[in-house]
C-alpha cells in the first residue's frame, strides 16, 4: 500500500490531491490495525502510547540520515506514506507554517548548529514537554516513525500525567489548574512570541489533560513554580524510555502524554538517528480560523 501511495502524482506528500488519496488508502489498512487505532482513539490507556511494529522500512535502502536546518520530507518515499497512511486513519494531519515551513511529515534529526538548543534538532537531552505548548491549537496526537535509530540507544522519554495525578498534593493540583503560568514558543517556530497566561492541567479533576514545557513554561508567581517542579518530579517518576528500532512507530497521546529526549552524540556521517514525525488532529473545525483556504497548516 505505502509502495503504491508513493508512486501517485505528484510523489509530494504536502500536495492537497496526494494527500487525499493517502486519506482514502488509509480505510483500507489491516483491519487488525484500524481495529487497534480505533481502539487507541477512544481511550489511549494509562500510558497514552500507541506502539506499532513491523512496518516496511528497509534500513538499508534508506539515503544518509539529512543534517540540515528545518528539515522536512517533501517527497513521497515509502517512510513518509508510511507515516501518513496510519496518522490518516487516526485523525487528519496538519503542521504549522512557522515550523519547518508548513510541512507535514518532518525529519527528527540531529542539526550541528542546533546541539546546544531544546529542540528537535538538538542532541542535548530534551526536557519533557507537551507538543506546541505555547500554541492554542496544539496536535492530539504526535506520531514519530523510526528510520534509523541513535547508536547509544537513546530513546523517546515518555510520561503520563495518568500515572503522575496521585502522586501530586490537592494542593497542587489546584494551584496546576489555575491560569499562573506561561509559554514560550519552541525554537523551531520562527516567529511566535508566548501564550497567553494558563493552567497547565484543565478537563476532568480526575482525568485532566496537560500542558507544558518544562524548558519554556513559567510559573507567574512562587506557589506556582512550587507546583510546577512537583509536576516535574512526578512525571520523573513514572516515565518510561521507549527505544524504538526501524520499522516502529509510536503515537504519543499530546493531551496526556510529555515527552523528551536523551543526549546523545552525533556523528554527523549520515548514519544518526533519523525519525519521521508527524501531528494529527482529531477535529479540523476546530481550528479552521486558523487554517488558510482550508488546508492542512496552521498560522
């Protein structure tokens, strides 16, 4: 199937006409697995990680792992169909026109002049963040497609704010649910400021969603940043370091779900780590306002 969604003109996966045919080849994957994205949609359990293996990436047939900045997959490879066919039958696939410049598949990988930052460019270890904290429109669900794995084995850090909620005071939690804190947007958004004041835990008392960014998000005040490190240290506890091998794919559940990433040290000879990633949104409506003519990437 992704094979043959590769080769349908014009082999561009930010193409409005491919991407459509990719929505339609969607319907007919495995009903094993439509029946278990189905499934994952409606409730991402404790955990709120989707893992699928076996999927038919050729480590060996693959090019040198890309180094450059904002770098993205425009062309329909194999991976990238891939990567669209399963985010398209989990939801609809969108990007942000200040990141990467609006595409919809993006490389993961190691950047020379961006080691240092906290970004997914970075090969510093990444602190645990939402996805697009600061952003009103944040994705539902982040997808990450293994090419080529690190060599020191670093792998996606995950934690769930399902696991972290009884290991935090009532205290805390209510202060997290105040509107005391604030994000800066990530450095791979090329011209976004901040958000606006919010709480970083909303929804349901027992079963809230979460939002932040342990490297951009302040607290306004010092009950605030008191609640805030204990949310860090909480998630700390609980998290879990999923090593995914070529050929895997997990979904990150974004509303309940942070995550990060360890150092590692790039060799910058093609052979790094390289992931496919893609955003996924449940309903496009929404945040249509913010979406030009329509179409996948927002402003």
């Amino acid at each position: 199937m992704a094979d043959g969604l590769s080769r349908i003109e014009p082999r561009a996966v930010d193409d409005p006409g491919w991407v459509a045919a990719a929505r339609a080849a969607s319907c007919e994957l495995p009903l094993r697995l439509r029946q278990t994205v189905r499934a994952y949609r409606n409730d991402p359990g404790a955990d709120g990680l989707l893992l699928v293996g076996g999927l038919p990436i050729a480590a060996d047939a693959l090019p040198p792992t890309p180094h450059v900045p904002e770098s993205a997959e425009p062309d329909a490879t194999l991976p990238a169909a891939v990567a669209m066919l399963i985010g398209l039958q989990l939801g609809e696939i969108v990007a942000y026109r200040d990141e990467k410049r609006g595409s919809l598949v993006q490389n993961v990988v190691p950047v020379r002049a961006l080691e240092t930052s906290q970004s997914n460019g970075g090969s510093v270890s990444l602190e645990f963040h939402t996805e697009n904290a600061y952003h009103p429109h944040r994705p539902d669900y982040v997808g990450l497609l293994c090419l080529r794995p690190a060599r020191e084995g670093v792998g996606t850090t995950v934690a769930s704010v399902r696991r972290a909620l009884p290991l935090l005071s009532d205290k805390d939690v209510a202060v997290l649910r105040e509107p005391r804190f604030e994000t800066a947007a990530p450095p791979s958004f090329r011209n976004a400021d901040r958000s606006p004041s919010h709480p970083v835990l909303t929804g349901h008392p027992d079963d809230p969603d979460i939002r932040v960014d342990f490297h951009a998000t302040r607290a306004l005040d010092d009950e605030g940043a008191t609640a805030l490190h204990h949310l860090g240290a909480a998630l700390e506890s609980v998290h879990g370091d999923p090593e995914l091998r070529p050929g895997e794919m997990v979904f990150l559940d974004n509303r309940l779900v942070v995550h990060g990433r360890g150092a590692f040290t790039p060799r910058y000879d093609g052979t790094d780590r390289w992931l496919h990633r893609v955003f996924v949104h449940l309903d496009n409506r929404r945040n249509r306002e913010r979406r030009t003519g329509g179409g996948a990437v927002l402003t």
